[in-house]
C-alpha cells in the first residue's frame, strides 16, 4: 500500500469540471480505499502511528464483545500530546490556532502556544478545585476561545467533558447536567447574537437551579467574562474565568494524564426517536486517530490553510472540525461568534477574505440562506484564497450545490460534501482531496472514506439495485465509532446494532447509483434535520404533552425551502379546553423553554383526533403526505378517517 505519512497529496487540485467524465485521479481514490479494506488492522495500524501514545496499543481492534468494539486497547495517550503539546517544539508554536472574531467585530488570535499556555493553567485550576480523571464537566459556552480552551483544559486532566449548546434552554442544559452528573459548569456572562446581547449566566444560573431540583449538585460555576454585562453572583459557588487562571503563572505545566484509549474523551447529547436526548461516548484513542486523518483527508490540508468551520462548537461538526481536527494536524482555525448575516448578509465572505480562508466548511441551510440574498455580496469580495469548499448536516440540493461551485468557487474549489453524524466522530462518506479527488457529482457525497464500507439495503437487509432508496449501514467498525450511549448501554445495542444485525445503522436513507456512489436522502425515521440541526420529535411532543391543556400530540417535519425541513405540530385538546392563539403561544413558549428556540414549531394544528390505525398508532405518514399535499392513498385501515379531513382543513387554513 502507498504510506500515507509523508504529506498525503501530491497533486495539485485543478479546475474541477465536475460534469466532465473521469476526474483524471478518480481511480487512485477508488484503488487506495480498495487497498484500506483489504488490510483494514495494518491500515489503521500505520494511521494511528503517526501519532504521539505514552504507550502502544496491544490489539488495533478487541472485536471480543460486539458490538462493544474497543479500538488500541493496551494503548495509552491523552488527546492533548497531539493537539498542543507535540507542536510546541516545532514551528508549529507560533503558527495562529484561532483567529477570532466575535460578532461585535471584536477580534483575537491564538498561537499554539497562546492556546498551551492557557489550557495549562486553566488545567491546573481545574485541579485545584478537584476536578478528577472521568469527573465530567459540563461546558455551556458561546463561540469564543475559551470553549476549546475549556475542552482540552478538561481532556488533559483527565476529564471528560460534556459541551452544551449554548443556544439550548436552561432546561435542557438542566437534564444534561443532571444525566452527566457533572459538578462543575463552565460557561459566560453573555455572548452577541443578531446585535442583541444573549444573557447566558441567567441562563446558566437557571439551568443549574433546575438541575438541582433534579437531583444534581453543582458544586462550582466557572464564569468567563465576554461581554461585561451585569450578572446574578452566587457567592462561594460561582467563579470568575479570569480571576481563576490570573493565579497562575504563564509557564504553568500539567503533565497530560495517560488515558486509556478505550477511555471517554467526551460525551455529546443528541436526539434520538425517543424522548431523551442520548449522552454519544467518543473515546480517547480512537476518535482522536480516526478524526486526525479524516481532517486530513477532507481537507488535503496543508502548512499554509486557514480553514473555516462555519458552525457552533456545540455540535459534533464544531468539536470535530473546528476543535480537535484542526489541532491534530496543526492547522489554522477560524472561529466566529456570531449570527452569518449579521450585520449584513455577507459577513462569511468578509471573513474569507479577511483572514485568507483557504477551506470553507458549512451547511446547505446557511447556502440556501446566503445565496438568497443575491449573488452580489458574494463578488463584492475577495474570495480568491478559496481552495476547497465542504458542507454537511443534510442533504445538499444540486443547484445549491452547483451555486456553491459556480459563485462561491469561481469554478475551481471541489465541494467536499461530507456524510456522518454525531455517532461517526467524523466524515463517512465524503470525496477525500487529501488522498486523490474523485469526480464529483452534485448532490453526492461521493464515496465511503479508507477503511470505512457502506451499503444500501431494504427491508429485509438484501443490498438494493443501483438507483433504488433504502438505509444506509456501515458495515464494518471504524475508530471513530462512538463508545456508545452514556449509561445506557441497551439504548446502543438498540438503536444503532439492532435493524441489521451485526451492520451500524444510521438512520438514513440512501442510494447508491450505477457507478457505486451515494446519495444521501435524509432521515429514516422520526428525527428531524431543522437548519442542520438534529432534534427529535419525540422531544417535541413529550414537552407538547406536558402542558395541562393537551391531550395527545403529533409532531413532523414539513419541507422548507430555506431550513430544509420544519417541525409542525398536531395538537389535540383536553375536554374543556379550547383552541386559541393564547394557547398556542404558550405551547411555542413551552418548546422554547424546554428545548430552545431552535425547535420552535412552524405551525400548530388544533384537531379534535389524530389519524391512527385501529390498533391505535399515530399515522405519521398520512400527517406528512397531508402536510407534503400528496395523494393519500389508501386511508381504510384508518380507526376514524374523518381525522383526515379535519387535518387537512387546519393545515390549508394555516397555509
Ligand atoms: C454531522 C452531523 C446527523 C444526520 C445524519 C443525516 C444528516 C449529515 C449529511 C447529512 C445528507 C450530508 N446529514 N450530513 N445528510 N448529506 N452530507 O450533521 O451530525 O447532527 O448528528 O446529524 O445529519 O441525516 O443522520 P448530526
């Protein structure tokens, strides 16, 4: 096999005629993923080498137990050797981590060694105030330094960390804190969303009122200043970020503490079908060796990039490539507070130029978003640095793919568009520009990454023709697999090792065309994608039914041009209750409060039934090809099919 730890990309990226027939590197991708599949244990062998352990691994893969895979097991490291501490002998050092710029036009920048200097007291303060190895802490922070600060701080201790978003309600960040059973929250005064001040310690204060009542102990809230706006102080409980880490001289060191590779590095919170949102456990050794070289790989990043995730640290997309992919490969970062059309709607742009992006990574929604506003405010810039373009988080439509390439690109950048999920720790099924570009189609994401295979099945697990939808599997165990689910290792069996016995199911459907690449179709089940971002409907509707007031409801997602899909709610009434805008209102307070505002629901559709089968089930189906304005079908297995009607009338008269 041809090693892969020289610098991996020899060749340059041309102009991409994406429509022309082959790309002239096409088959050296396809031979060299081949050739990972073949030797898939030496192959991961040699990807985990290029990285710094305090201690090889025995086994690549302990399979023993499926499908509890455990990968490096014997191995020993800690994910900051080779985020910080193995480039500050190196001229890496000095190199800009993060540029910084807050959405006020503030801005900072990091060098590594910035970045190590303050990782290491903030560790040591962490240590001081007793903070353990697999103590988790619970960071709740806004877009600024001091979030991936706070990660690594946590991991190089030994902790694991568990980051919320800082858009999710009090009550949200409430049940983590009390499922993480964390006693130590990090977050900040408040942070600029859309030119208004976000009073997050309020929210933060909340959250852990609310966690208590739920039976947590929060012994410390660690308080980073950003903006200076006034805040409630609870005194001997609270703490001042700067007050803390100013006790500490600047040559602080804390010798990374040796982790486990089967160790947790973290735990994300993510939606599911059923109510709760699932703690997903990354692992030390493996999510650090899979999203190293998927960074790489993505990105064929070199000395000189700057790369640009366009997304929140509180999402998997953030923690993998804006924190720990960049900083595996000593990479240059930006990082933006703010809201992307704000002040105007070509803010990205003015960042691309400003600080030479040379990789840009985003969403369909905020393309679908910017390219609304007109092509204008894109040619008013500068975008010449631009190399390579990436998107994720759905599917992308081809004419916004194609926008992207035309006018964003100018017609040269190729468009990385990146299949995975929060479980994957990484790309799963994307085009890899750092190995050898394939042709790239719009719309899809191209091929499974090296050592990773993917299939498309129906029902029954037989493989589907080309060109015919079914779900997605993966079908063998990758190092950037989750661990599986905080505290409930059923829930992993089941959810993910359950549909198709011994293949990791994602959820997603998918086709694969008549030269073996995949399209990916969105979800397959009862999780929504709003904006790019992951929520149950399950969540929805278990917070819809809280309210005295409702019976029964039903939640869907209905296609939106902008945000791809939108979450609308079937509600059924108590006796004795009656529909009204109040109501209503109440009910979007509810989701806002419970959840976050990033739930809200379009609609909500006061109906006296919902349509179910006889036994009873809720007929989804028939709520979305109502909503949807498709043909029904075959409506007789239907317990009442006046529910139909009765359906179909509240959703014209919203419309
Ligand atoms: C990274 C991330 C996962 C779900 C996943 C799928 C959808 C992500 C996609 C995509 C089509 C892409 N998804 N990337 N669909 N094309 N390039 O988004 O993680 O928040 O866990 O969501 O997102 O439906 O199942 P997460």
């Amino acid at each position: 096999m041809e090693s892969l730890s020289e610098s991996p990309s020899k060749q340059e990226i041309e102009l991409l005629p994406y429509g022309e027939k082959y790309h002239p590197y096409h088959n050296k991708y396809v031979d060299f993923w081949r050739q990972s599949l073949a030797d898939p244990m030496r192959f991961w062998d040699e990807r985990a080498r290029e990285l710094v352990w305090y201690r090889t691994w025995d086994r690549v893969l302990d399979d023993s137990n499926p499908p509890f895979y455990r990968w490096f097991v014997g191995g020993e490291t800690n994910v900051n050797l080779n985020a910080l501490d193995r480039w500050m002998n190196t001229h890496v050092a000095n190199k800009v981590a993060y540029y910084w710029e807050g959405e006020d036009g503030t801005t900072r920048v990091l060098s590594y060694r910035d970045l190590f200097r303050e990782v290491n007291k903030f560790a040591r303060a962490l240590q001081d105030l007793g903070v353990k190895p697999n103590d988790t802490v619970t960071i709740y922070l806004p877009m600024i330094p001091e979030l991936p600060i706070s990660m690594l701080a946590v991991t190089r201790i030994g902790g694991i960390h568990s980051v919320v978003f800082s858009g999710f309600s009090p009550s949200a960040l409430a049940d983590r804190i009390v499922d993480a059973k964390s006693r130590v929250l990090i977050t900040a005064d408040g942070y600029w969303r859309k030119g208004k001040v976000v009073e997050l310690k309020k929210n933060a204060d909340e959250g852990v009122r609310l966690a208590e009542e739920r039976g947590a102990k929060v012994d410390k809230v660690i308080v980073v200043r950003r903006l200076g706006n006034q805040v409630a102080w609870n005194e001997g409980r609270d703490v001042w970020y700067h007050e803390l880490v100013s006790k500490y001289p600047e040559n602080t060191y804390v010798k990374p503490v040796p982790r486990k590779a089967d160790d947790v590095l973290f735990i994300l919170y993510t939606s599911g079908t059923t109510g709760k949102p699932k703690g997903i456990m990354h692992s030390v050794g493996g999510y650090m060796v899979y999203v190293y070289n998927v960074f790489k790989w993505n990105w064929d990043i070199r000395p000189e990039d700057v790369h640009w995730t366009m997304a929140d640290v509180g999402w998997i997309t953030g923690h993998t490539y804006i924190v720990y992919g960049p900083l595996l490969n000593g990479a240059t970062e930006v990082m933006y507070e703010g809201a992307i059309d704000y002040p105007q709607p070509d803010r990205p742009w003015q960042i691309v130029e400003r600080y030479g992006v040379t990789i840009f990574y985003t969403s369909p929604t905020a393309l679908r978003m910017l390219r609304q506003y007109g092509d204008e405010w894109v040619k008013k810039h500068d975008l010449s640095t631009l190399r390579i373009l990436g998107t994720v988080g759905e599917p992308i439509n081809p004419d916004v793919w194609k926008w992207y390439f035309e006018v964003v690109g100018r017609g040269k950048c190729p468009i990385v568009d990146t299949w995975w999920m929060t479980e994957t720790g990484a790309a799963m099924i994307a085009p890899a520009p750092g190995i050898s570009l394939v042709q790239l189609k719009p719309g899809s994401a191209t091929f499974p990454m090296p050592g990773i295979e993917a299939d498309v099945l129906d029902e029954s697990g037989k493989p589907t023709p080309p060109g015919v939808k079914g779900y997605l599997v993966i079908k063998r165990p990758w190092p950037g697999m989750l661990l599986g689910v905080w505290g409930d290792p059923e829930r992993y069996v089941k959810t993910y090792w359950s549909r198709f016995p011994g293949y990791f199911y994602p959820g997603d459907y998918a086709v694969k065309d008549e030269e073996g690449y995949f399209w990916l179709l969105g979800r397959a089940d009862e999780v929504l994608k709003v904006a790019g971002h992951r929520i149950g409907t399950a969540e929805l509707e278990d917070t819809l039914i809280k309210h005295p007031a409702v019976a029964e409801a039903a939640v869907i997602g209905v296609p939106d041009p902008i945000k791809g899909e939108v979450p609308v709610a079937a509600v059924v009434l108590k006796a004795g209750y009656r529909p009204s805008e109040d109501l209503k209102k109440e009910l979007i307070d509810m989701i806002r409060t419970n959840i976050g505002p990033i739930a809200t629901p379009q609609a909500i559709l006061f109906v006296s039934k919902l349509p179910k089968t006889r036994s009873g089930k809720i007929m989804r189906r028939l709520l979305k090809d109502i909503m949807e304005g498709r043909p029904l079908g075959d409506t007789t297995t239907l317990e009442d099919p006046t529910a139909v009607d009765e359906l179909k009338r509240a959703w014209d008269e919203f419309k």
